[in-house]
C-alpha cells in the first residue's frame, strides 16, 4: 500500500509484516552486523517498491539481475537494482532521518555492467514499517554534479539537487523516453585470475569488515563486475563468519540473543539441559509443554545462585525454542531446582517484563513446587524483554533480545 507524506510529490509504502519478518530471516546468514543490517534494509526496501511498480507502473518490472545474485551483492554493498521498461532503476535505501543528500556507493555509478539510468533515494523505517522514495537524478546528473567521497566511495548529491516530484517522473518517462540518462564510463581493467584469487583469499576473512575499501577501487569493480568472483567473495565471507562464529562472555548490560542460539551459538553460561540435569529431568521438560504447542527446537539452561537472608538455593532458569511459521519466535521459559533440592523455594516469583518495565506475565512458587513456568509466548525476532527472579528483598533479572 502506498500513501503520502506531507510533501505530496514524495511516494510513501507501507512494510508488510510478512516482508519484515522474512528481511530479517534472511539477512541473518550475512557475515558482519554491518552487512546483516545491510541486506536487511535492502530487502526491506526492495520488498516494498518492487510490487508498487508492478502494481502501478509496469507488470513486467524486475531485479537486476535477478533474485538469486542478490545476497552476493548485499554480503558488499549497499542497494538494489530494478530492470522498469527498459531502464534500469538504482534503489539506495537508507535508515538515517536525515535526508539532506543522496549517498550512491561507487559501485552503482562506475562499474560499466552495474550502472543505473536512475538513482532513486528511499529512507527506510523498520520500527514504523514503512518506505519513502523521497527523491531520484539521473546517472548523468550524479556524475556532472555529484562530489566524489573517496573516504566511503560514494557520489554525494544534495537533496536540493535531486528530482523530490516522484509524480513527475513517470511523466518524464512517457514525455521523453528517449532523455538521455547516463555518461560515459572508464572501463575496468581486467584483472588475472592469478590476481584475482590472490585478492579473493584477503578479502574473504570477515575481519576485514568493508573489504570495498580495502584495495583500490578498479581491482574492487572489476571483482565484483565478474558473477562468479563476487559470488565466491561472498560465500567464502559467510562461511568463514561461521567457521569463527564462537559464544563470548555476556556483559552485564548485554542482553541474551536468542536468534543466535538457532545457529548453535550460545552466550556464555548456557549449559545444554542433559550437562545441567539428570536425563528423567530432561526427559519431563521435553513433556512440560501444552497439547498444542509443538517441540522446541533449542533448550537451554543457566544455573542461577540464589542467595537470601535465610536460604541458599540453586536453580536453573531452562529455556525452549521454536521458529513458527510466520518467522515468530516460540519461547517457552521455566524455572527448575539444581542438584539435591526437590522443589523450589516457596514465594518465589518469575516475572516476564517488556523493555518498560510492564509486567507481562508472573506466576509464584507455592508450597512444594518442583517447578514452575510462564506460558509460552511468540514474538518477531528483534523484541527485547526481561526475565525477573525475585524473593524476599531479592531480585535477579536477565535481559533477552529475541
């Protein structure tokens, strides 16, 4: 769906919770946070216009160049092609506020293969779920009278040089299909296989966190110019990001992430159920779920001291997981006594909070309980909360991101 925002001529699209849920399942494969975060916006943005201009523009609208080579592209750099009627359309998403200036990674303007006939900007908003097309020049413009970044490599134009009258260009489009859009490119040099592989062997450690910096930009065109380099670049990145990917102790402040633990990565404490618990304790965890629910996918367990006044007591705060099939995550959070105590503490309570500090869901030990939990709960990934133990003028928490 699309919509105005205040200034008219500017195209607004509504975020599907289905493409946000689906953005983020797919960019967690990416090998660095920038690079996650990068493919996430993308596909968001591209989620958003693409059905917009087959809807309302051209049927036959299509990525460049095509579907399957995007991950490969958005594992280095930023932005999205669109073939439209025989132009080809340069999505530059972006989450900043500020949209003073339109920033076009080099990328798309001077590899001759890649080169856009038009640079739209779209700000992104994930928490409000929506997209804005809030301006849009040609590759002609850019290059005349665009400044170069060698910093970040990217052409910069300022908002008050880009066409903000998006209205106004399907007009262009059909006024003067034949405008000239683009200016002439240097070619790229071509590089050596021997070369090549020796750059693709630096480049592929994830450590090397913007490797489109780090050679000169020529070599780095010409790489990702070729399908099969920029394919092997970005598969060689993820699969190193996985072969390193290790559990690091959990700062006080930082919350637990959940999503990780799908990959088999796990914060520090977080013991599997069989090291912590005799097997019929694990064995009754695994049946502690409600006719409905389906298995979980991932249990985890931490041992937790509890100390007070008057009691000593070790317990286990266990944690089960599923994906659902909306890209929901399904939680499932109970508290267990360790080691020789049969039951827990009486009057101790387990409180799930949001990230305000509202009471979500609590529940207190009675008498002889050798066990208690919350009920199961789904939410997308991304959503903070907080887990509270508490007795007596005792109180232990635990954050977690979903």
């Amino acid at each position: 769906m699309s919509f105005a925002f205040e200034t008219p001529q500017q195209i607004g699209i509504e975020i599907s919770l289905e493409n946000q849920v689906e953005a983020w399942r797919q960019s967690q494969s990416f090998s660095t946070p920038g690079s996650r975060r990068n493919a996430y916006l993308n596909h968001l943005c591209l989620g958003a216009v693409l059905p917009l201009l087959q809807s309302e523009y051209a049927s036959n609208s299509s990525v460049w160049p095509q579907v399957d080579a995007l991950p490969s592209i958005w594992e280095l750099v930023n932005g999205v092609a669109i073939n439209l009627n025989g132009v080809r359309l340069a999505l530059i998403p972006s989450q900043d506020i500020d949209t003073s200036e339109l920033r076009a990674p080099q990328e798309w303007v001077d590899i001759p293969g890649w080169a856009a006939d038009y640079y739209l900007a779209v700000q992104v908003n994930p928490d409000d779920r929506w997209v804005q097309i809030w301006g849009y020049t040609t590759h002609h413009h850019l290059k005349t009278h665009g400044s170069y970044d060698a910093n970040d490599h990217t052409y910069c134009l300022d908002a008050y040089d880009l066409v903000q009258d998006m209205n106004g260009f399907w007009v262009v489009r059909q006024l003067c299909p034949n405008e000239v859009t683009r200016t002439a490119i240097a070619p790229l040099p071509e590089v050596p296989d021997a070369q090549a592989e020796t750059l693709l062997q630096r480049l592929k450690n994830p450590s090397v966190i913007l490797p489109r910096l780090a050679i000169p930009f020529e070599l780095w065109g010409a790489l990702l110019e070729r399908d099969d380099w920029r394919q092997r670049l970005s598969q060689q990145r993820q699969a190193s990001q996985r072969e390193e990917a290790q559990p690091e102790p959990q700062s006080a402040s930082a919350p637990v992430n959940l999503s990780q633990w799908f990959q088999d990565i796990f914060d520090a404490g977080w013991q599997s159920l069989e090291s912590l618990f005799e097997p019929q304790a694990h064995v009754a965890f695994s049946l502690r779920q409600s006719s409905t629910s389906t298995p979980a996918d991932v249990k985890r367990a931490r041992q937790i001291n509890l100390e007070t006044p008057t009691l000593r007591q070790t317990l286990a705060l266990v944690i089960g997981l599923n994906t659902e099939p909306d890209g929901r995550i399904g939680i499932r959070i109970q508290l267990h006594p360790v080691g020789d105590e049969t039951y827990l503490p009486a009057n101790l309570t387990l409180t799930l909070r949001s990230t305000s500090g509202e009471t979500l869901q609590s529940i207190q030990t009675r008498e002889k309980d050798n066990y208690i939990r919350l009920k199961r709960f789904k939410c997308l990934p991304g959503k903070r909360f907080s887990v509270q133990l508490s007795l007596d003028e005792v109180s232990l928490t635990e954050e977690f991101v979903s």
